[in-house]
C-alpha cells in the first residue's frame, strides 16, 4: 500500500509499507528490504521518485522538485557515492562506502548542496536492515539504472561510519599525480580512475554557484538559477556522449572540466590526457565498452567497504515475488494472510498472466486446501532496470490448525511463518494517520502492540526491541538506535496461539516512527519475529 502523505502543500517522500511475517534470519532480510526499496518502491512517493525525470532536482530545503536551479538528483547521488568512497586506505582496510560523508560536508574538498540533498532524500528509507552506505549504494545503482545505463550489482550489509574519515577526495585544482595517488589508495590504478570519472560525467554537470573558478557567471539563466555547465548535451542519460564528444572535440567537448578558461583547475583533461586519452578513446569506442566497463567500476566502488563489513551476495530479483506480507489472527484463531505478488517479465518468460494461483503451505510444509487466485490490473510497476513488472493483490484466510510455512505461487515456493508475529488488526497508533505529517517536530505517540506466539505453553512475557532512527550532531543522516525494550504481556489466547500486548508512550518525530521497527522473541523459546514496521500499523488503525 502506498502512502501519498500531503503536508500543507508539501508532497514527502514516502515509501510502500513492508509488515512481512518473513523467516526470522538477518541477512535474509537486509537483502529483502534492499530489494523491495529496489523492485517494489516505485511509485510516485517511492525511493525511485527522486529521479523521475532523470532531469529531476529534490530541494533539502523543502523536499520539493525545484526544476529552476540547473541542479540534477541523480547526478547528486554518483557525486555522493563517489566523494564517500575514494578516501578510502584499502591496504589498511578502512574507509569506501560507509557514509562517513556525513561528517565531511563542511569540508573543501565537499563543497557544495550534493552530499546534504541526496543524504536528507535518503534519510527517508533508512531502517534498521537499510543502512545509509547501502542507500549510497542504491542510489548509484538506481540513477544509473533507471536513466538508461547498465545494471549495477547491488549487495547489502553496509555499515556506517560513527564519525569522520580520513580526506583526500580529488579537487578541481589537484595534479594529476595526486589525484592518481588518492585514487591508487582506494584501490583504483590509473585506467580505472580515468574509467570511472568518465563514467561518473556522464550526467549532470558543474555549477557557477559552487565553483565559481570553474563556471562564469554569465552560465546563469531561466531554469538554471545555479549556473550549470553540463558534461555532454544528453544530461539526463548515462550514455557514451560525454568521452566521444571528448574524443572528438565537438558538443561540450567533455564539459568545463575540460573546456575551463582557467586552466588550473581542467582537472578532468589533466586525468583523462595523462596516458594520452588511450583509456578514454577505448571508452569511446563503442556504447557495449562503455557500458560493461562503467558498470564494472562501479560495482567495485560500492562494493569497496571496511575490514570487517560482510556484504550479502549480490540482490537477483526472482520473477515472482510476495511484497508487503502481512498476517492477521482473529480471537478464533483464524488467519488472515494479505499483500501482492511481483512479477517480473524476463527475456526467457513469457507474459505476465491475468492471475497467479496462490496456496497456503501448512506448517508441515505440505499444500494445504487454502486456495485464491490473484489478479493484476497489468499496470507496470517497472524500475525500469529490469523489465515490465506486475503486482498481483492478494488476500487469503486459512485456519489456525493449518499453520503457514510458505505459500506456493504457481509452482513457486515462498518462505513465511507464523511462530511469533505482530497482529496488526489487534494494534493500534496514536495519534493515527488522519493528523500524520512526516516533518512534525517530536511529540509523543501511544503505541499498543499485539503479537501472536503459536504455543502449547504460553510463556509470562515476550521481549520486544525497538529500533529508532535517531539523529547526529553535524550530520544530515541519522543512526539506528536499539537501547529501547519492551515488555509483551499475555492476554488470553486465540486458538493455537497466545497473544501479548504491550503498551508504550514514546516521545519521538513523525519521521522517526516511519523509520522505527521492532523485533520481539520468546525469550524462554527459540521464536522470533524481526524486523516489523511500526508504521504499518497506521494503515490498519
């Protein structure tokens, strides 16, 4: 379900609500999330929304596009990605995508609105499976993707940094030399730095108002209030424009770091000429070679962590997939199992069906009687990386003896279960989603939350921890915080399952609530239930 939340006037970014009763297994569901804010997170409030058009610019200032400034969102997120990964010292194993960027922004070699607008877009979607350094990661990702450039593996696990790092980011006005040892430290000979700065001005361009040495005043105009010179005459696509025009001196001839009256700081010329345009003129060589060679420098520089950071394995969408599960008991026991299913058309597949068959798997892991058919309405829901892509409602009711391990979708085995989860019908918010604006200041909430433990034996209490996003001094991002626990007490019971309630007053902001989320266990059993949105429950209250 999408929540399109309108504050007087200001449309915030929001995204689709996730309350899966998923198997309880972490790493599982950092590549879930990743993947829903990827595949499933689309629409007009989603994570994808930021950069329809390509051309778009989201002001941090009001979380509004502002077409006027010259300024371009996707453009910001490869600039963001690309200044938080090369300070990295890989022989010392520290540093690269961490979102130590946060701490930086005041610094020189981070002038400029890039690094605060993309970190405050993505504030929006940090969780507690989602790091910020993974949203880094989706972002260059996503804006290469979705503006006509080549997939980018994308992995999870990310884990940000806790203060500053270490500088060293290439300026307009370094040498070539120490722009090749700031790289060379990050892991980056000297093709590949050529490699990936190329690839990286391929959109967006270089601003008056931030470097005013490099652009002239007279670049200012209507719509481009920031004085932006762009890079090639295609800006809004990740293409080849930009070296061949280069290469062959014609269009922007590879933009003003290039092209700059004042020679000192054509620091793109200096890097690119520095093997005498050997790399650039293989770039430009054909569109393939510029799309297979980016695409493999950028999954390097995403994937360029701290020692210590597991990555998950790389994000494969499967061609169907349940989104937004959720499941319900009633006071007889009976479930209620609800969400949609994702298809994805695939050069090998064929066209998505009017309707896909889904039963309940029992617990035993044997198909159950519990049968539905769900339609789609053959609305594409593409990223438009990946191709056209469907989603499939669903809602099915089964008994409480039946149990639920899966679902099986047209031969497709989809793991879920319903050892300990949150009952969203039995839960309530408040205040509820009628008064919820995203940017009100902290106030308190009154959370009531049920879960539901299948049990014989129902122990006293179950534990519940809160994850909150809370925020940082001198940085744009928040952190997660876990240091808030709950104590579920029983209430009764609802056929094979015991039922717990607690009931929390909690003083926090509107946007930390759509960030927050709680995992609860039995701490006398081996249950547990990870990673429950509590904004889910405003959608039900």
């Amino acid at each position: 379900m999408l929540i399109n939340l309108q504050v007087t006037g200001l449309c915030v970014v929001a995204t689709s609500i996730v309350s899966a009763q998923t198997v309880p297994d972490s790493q599982a569901l950092i590549v879930n999330e990743l993947e829903h804010l990827y595949f499933d997170d689309t629409g007009p409030q989603g994570f994808k929304s930021g950069i329809v058009p390509c051309t778009n610019y989201v002001d941090s200032t009001t979380g509004l596009p502002n077409n006027a400034l010259g300024r371009q969102t996707s453009a910001q997120w490869l600039r963001t990605a690309f200044h938080d990964f090369v300070t990295a010292d890989v022989a010392a194993g520290t540093g690269g995508l961490d979102a130590s960027i946060g701490f930086e922004t005041l610094r020189p070699e981070n002038i400029g609105v890039s690094f605060n607008d993309s970190l405050f877009f993505f504030s929006f979607f940090i969780s507690a499976k989602v790091s910020m350094a993974d949203l880094l990661a989706l972002g260059v990702t996503m804006a290469i993707g979705a503006c006509g450039g080549p997939q980018i593996p994308l992995r999870g696990g990310r884990i940000d940094a806790t203060g500053p790092g270490a500088s060293g980011v290439p300026e307009p006005e370094t040498d070539v030399k120490t722009t090749l040892a700031e790289f060379s430290g990050a892991g980056f000979n000297q093709a590949d730095s050529i490699g990936l700065t190329a690839c990286g001005h391929t959109m967006g361009g270089v601003h008056h108002s931030t470097f005013p040495q490099i652009v002239p005043e007279s670049a200012v105009g209507v719509n481009n209030a920031g004085g932006r010179i762009a890079f090639d005459d295609t800006v809004a696509n990740f293409d080849v424009d930009a070296v061949r025009q280069y290469v062959s001196g014609s269009g922007n001839r590879g933009g003003p770091l290039v092209t700059t009256a004042n020679k000192t700081v054509r620091s793109d010329l200096r890097l690119f000429s520095s093997d005498r345009n050997a790399t650039v003129k293989k770039l430009a060589q054909s569109t393939d070679q510029f799309r297979s060679t980016c695409a493999a420098l950028f999954a390097r520089m995403v994937d360029t962590v701290p020692t210590g950071v597991t990555l998950t394995s790389v994000i494969d969408p499967a061609q169907i997939k349940s989104a937004n599960v959720t499941l319900n008991v009633d006071w007889s026991g009976k479930l209620r199992l609800s969400g949609f299913l994702r298809y994805i058309e695939t050069a090998s597949s064929t066209s998505a069906p009017a309707s896909l068959t889904l039963v309940v798997i029992d617990r035993s892991g044997r198909i159950s009687r519990a049968t539905t058919k769900a339609m789609t309405d053959h609305v594409d829901n593409s990223n438009g990386i990946y191709g056209p892509t469907f989603h499939y409602p669903f809602t099915i009711s089964f008994p409480g003896t039946t149990g639920l391990s899966g679902i099986d979708v047209d031969g497709e085995r989809l793991p879920l279960q319903d050892s300990l989860f949150v009952v969203p019908n039995l839960s309530s918010i408040s205040p509820g989603l009628a008064t919820y604006n995203i940017l009100d200041p902290a106030h308190e909430f009154t959370f009531n939350i049920t879960a539901a433990l299948r049990t014989a034996r129902p122990p006293r209490s179950l534990k519940g921890t809160i994850a909150l996003p809370v925020s940082q001094a001198g940085n744009m991002s928040p952190k997660m915080d876990f240091s808030t626990t709950v104590e579920f007490s029983f209430i009764g019971t609802a056929g094979a399952f015991a039922l717990y309630s607690v009931t929390l007053h909690q003083n926090m902001t509107s946007l930390q609530l759509f960030g927050s989320s709680i995992d609860i266990e039995d701490e006398e059993g081996d249950a547990r239930a990870m990673f429950f949105k509590l904004f889910s429950i405003l959608q039900f209250f």
